[in-house]
C-alpha cells in the first residue's frame, strides 16, 4: 500500500470547518484512500472513503485532487468531540489476500472551544 | 450493544506470564484481524482470519503470539512468555467481506502490561 504524510497536529475552532490534509503521491490507480479517526482510549472510528471522485456522508467530507496524490477531510461544523487523531490511509481493494490497514501516525485535531 | 467486544480491558501480567484476550466480533462478519497499538502510534497490523481460516500475518506476529478463530465467530490472541515490550493496546476489528472493499470496524481495545 502507498504511504500517506500528514501533519502530527492541527487546531480549530468551534463551529468552524476542520480541514485535515493528506499527501499520498505514490498512490496506484487501484487503490482508494480511507480515513478513519481514534478518540482517546478509543478503536479506530471509520470516516469516509473515496477512488477518484468527492465523496460525502453524514461525518465528514473526503475531497480528492484530479491527479489524486492528495486529498482532504473535511469535518463541517466542528465540535469539541471530533477532538482526536484522524488517520489517512491508501489501500487497495480487498481480494483474497492482503487486507491489514496500514496507519501511520495521524493528526492530531483538537477542537478549541 | 451490537458492536466489536473485547474482553479483559485491561491485563497487567509479569514478564515471563503467558496472557489470552478474546474478540468478539460483529454478528455475521467473516473476517476479524488483530491488531497492535503503542503509545503515539498508529495501529499495526498483526493478523486476519476469514471464518475459520488465518489468511494473512505481519512478520510482527512473532512465534510467541498465536490466534485462532475455531468456529468462525469469537478469535482468541495469545502471548506466551510475556516481554516488557509486549505492552501495548491489542485491537480487535471485524468486517463484512464481500468480494469487494469493506469497512473494518474496531473494539475498545485490551490494554496490556507486563511488568
């Protein structure tokens, strides 16, 4: 699976939109990007995935570049309990083999009252 | 509560003490994997079963560690003659398979020490 860089922390406010970023320059045509967070003393919370095209559910937004080396999480509205470390991950789609998710070190949001 | 359970929650042994954890995933997931978490670190790998079948191991799974899922449903995780650096968060995380791509869904996780 291709590595992702994100940076280890980010503040904002309240209320406002959170933008996390990720860079995953290396990624193959097969493979999608996932993310997922971890509140404190928490497992791993699935978010959101997408191939090439933006995608949105209930939680979040997932906005992908055309060249999909990166791509960006977007928390709408953010509120103090979206605190926590959000992981970007590539992975390709599953067969009959290799299906370990490979974090990294996340970022670490924290939502400032 | 109809998700991932993991049971003890917490586990402090000594060095040396062999330690078992038990998940019990989703009802009618296939696949269950184990994972490893260290402090600031993000989850590793370690192994997955799909029903009975043990499908993939990190080269983390070392010969002291040993897991099994015997008929499909709960998995059992095994250290034999616990080490200092054993202690970590063991993670838990079951997921629907069908053909295709497929959300893992995680437990709370059992904390373990060895002292």
């Amino acid at each position: 699976d291709a590595k992702t860089t994100q940076p280890p922390s980010m503040d904002c406010a309240e209320g406002r939109a959170a933008n996390l970023p990720c860079n995953h320059s290396t990624i193959s045509g097969n493979e999608y990007v996932y993310w997922y967070r971890q509140i404190h003393s928490q497992g791993p919370q699935y978010i959101i995935h997408g191939l090439k095209n933006n995608e949105t559910n209930e939680m979040a937004s997932l906005i992908i570049t055309e060249d999909r080396k990166s791509s960006t999480l977007i928390l709408p509205h953010a509120t103090l309990r979206d605190t926590a470390v959000y992981y970007c991950i590539v992975r390709v789609e599953s067969g009959g083999g290799a299906d370990g998710l490979t974090f990294g070190k996340g970022t670490h949001l924290i939502i400032q009252p | 509560d109809t998700g991932v359970s993991q049971d003890p929650r917490h586990k402090i042994t000594k060095r040396g003490q062999n330690v078992t954890f038990r998940c019990d995933p989703i009802s009618e997931h296939n696949r269950l994997y184990w994972y490893r978490q260290t402090l600031g670190q993000g989850p590793e790998f370690l192994t997955y079963f799909q029903n009975e079948a043990q499908l993939e191991k990190s080269r983390l799974l070392s010969d002291r560690f040993s897991a099994e899922r015997p008929k499909g449903s709960f998995s059992t995780l095994e250290i034999q003659r616990t080490e200092q650096g054993d202690s970590a968060m063991y993670l838990c995380a079951s997921s629907f398979f069908r053909g295709a791509l497929n959300e893992q869904f995680f437990g709370p996780g059992t904390r373990l020490t060895v002292l």
